[in-house]
C-alpha cells in the first residue's frame, strides 16, 4: 500500500512539473516606453462631465446671481453669497443635476418672499429632471424652489422663510429644515422621505396631494404635519410641536404614525 501512494505522489509531481515548465508566464511588459508612468484611471469629470457654477459658466442677470441655462451637471466650488434683490442660482432648463458639493448658498441679509437661494420654477412642462443634491440654503424667501419633475436630496434649509417648496412630482429626501420663518417644507403633489423639520414658526411640513414617509416634524411653533387633499403619512412621527400633531383633511392617510406632547391634539 505504501509503494502505491509512493507511486501516486511521483506521477502527482512529475505533472505539476509539466503544468509549470509548459504554462506560459504572464507579467508586465519587461521593455516600458520611455517617459513618466501616466494614471490610467479616468477622473470624474471625464466620467461624467460637470461645469462649475461661477461668472464666467454660468453667469447672471439682474433677478440672479448665477443662471443655469443649458442642461448638464453642475458644481459649486465655493459658497455662493447672494444679494437679497436676486436669487442665487437659478435654473432655466430641465435635465439639470446641481450638487453643492457641501457648500452654502446664503444672502447676507433675509430675502423677501419670492427671492430664492435656488430657483428652478419652469413655466413649461417637460420630461427632463432637476437635481438639487448635498448643500445648505439659508436667509432666503424659499431656500430650495423646484418645479417637478425632479428631486432635492441632501439638503439643509435653514433661516428662510420657506425651507423647500416643491409642486408636480418632485420628490424631497433625507433632507432638513430647521428655524424656518414660515414652513419647513411645503410640498404639493411631491413626496418626502426620511425628512427632518424642526423648529419652524409655523407648520413642519404642509402638505396636499402628496406622500411623506419616515419623517419627523419636532418642536415647530403651530402643527407637526398639516396635510389635505388625499395626501398621506406613513411612520411618521410628530414630537412636542405647539398645536396638534398631525392635522388632517380631505381624503388624508396616516398609517403607522406617531405623535407625542403636543399642546393641542396629537392627531386632528
């Protein structure tokens, strides 16, 4: 029995030898061109081409200090501080994608209503979507206005008057609105998910013909969520706000919501 697995561990070797010795090596090439070695990876702007916000790519007009009228990916570089005469980046054209790249668009001064920080209120319709992502707005009449289609992600509205205000099928995520002079974000026929609004002279969210999810309305002045015209709430949850909770009309659906130390009503 021996002499056989002696035999078998010969003939098991003898072949690997010929696996090596006729196995064709794979390396590098052992003559590199003369010169610097260059990067192979692509830089993102080659995988996705993007244009700076700034006077000389997109430069404004007496209503804004920068305007965006072709479409495209967009960048800040820098806080944009506007006027409070002017918004401060305003949208022209759908299929627009807008990253603040962590950036502040703010006014010196708190804007009078209408004067947005960015602005993307289209008079037509079209197919085409608008992006607004990863940024701050704050001292503004509306810190972030879109005319759906489209999405707001990412966003922290602050000191405004309004925080976001979105219309026609647009939809807010993850995003907050704090300390805001009226509304924290007023949505209309749009959906919010995963949403934070606090501390608000008026409502938290205010909402008709649209849908919230996973949100938090805390410590507003009047009502946590005022909602009409066949909108919905789904695991909400509404915390110490002045009058009720949630208040709802028309046709409105809460599932699975939550609502705690309120002055008035928890649900309505």
């Amino acid at each position: 029995m021996n002499q056989i697995v002696k035999n078998m561990r010969r003939r098991f070797g003898f072949a690997m030898f010929l696996v090596t010795v006729s196995s064709p090596a794979i390396a590098g090439d052992l003559n590199p061109p003369i010169g610097a070695v260059g990067a192979t990876m692509r830089t993102l702007d080659e995988v996705e081409p993007r244009t700076i916000v700034n006077a000389t790519n997109t430069p404004g007009d007496a209503t804004a200090t920068y305007i965006i009228s072709q479409p495209g990916s967009y960048y800040l570089t820098e806080d944009v501080v506007g006027v409070i005469t002017k918004h401060g980046i305003r949208i022209d054209v759908r299929d627009v994608t807008l990253d603040l790249s962590g950036f502040r668009v703010i006014v010196d001064s708190v804007s009078p209503p209408g004067v947005n920080g960015v602005h993307a209120e289209l008079t037509t319709y079209g197919d085409g979507a608008i992006v607004i992502r990863n940024g701050h707005v704050m001292g503004w009449g509306i810190g972030v206005r879109v005319k759906g289609p489209g999405s707001v992600i990412d966003i922290s509205a602050r000191d405004n008057w309004i925080g976001i205000r979105t219309t026609n099928k647009c939809a807010v995520l993850d995003c907050t609105a704090n300390s805001n002079a009226y509304v924290g974000m007023m949505l209309t026929n749009s959906e919010a998910s995963d949403c934070v609004s606090t501390n608000n002279s008026s409502a938290g969210f205010l909402g008709s013909q649209s849908s919230l999810t996973g949100c938090v309305a805390k410590s507003n002045v009047e009502e946590g969520y005022l909602i009409s015209d066949k909108s919905s709430l789904r695991d909400c949850v509404a915390i110490g706000n002045g009058t009720h909770g949630v208040s709802a009309s028309s046709n409105s659906v809460l599932i699975g919501c939550q609502a705690d130390y309120h002055s008035q009503d928890g649900f309505r």
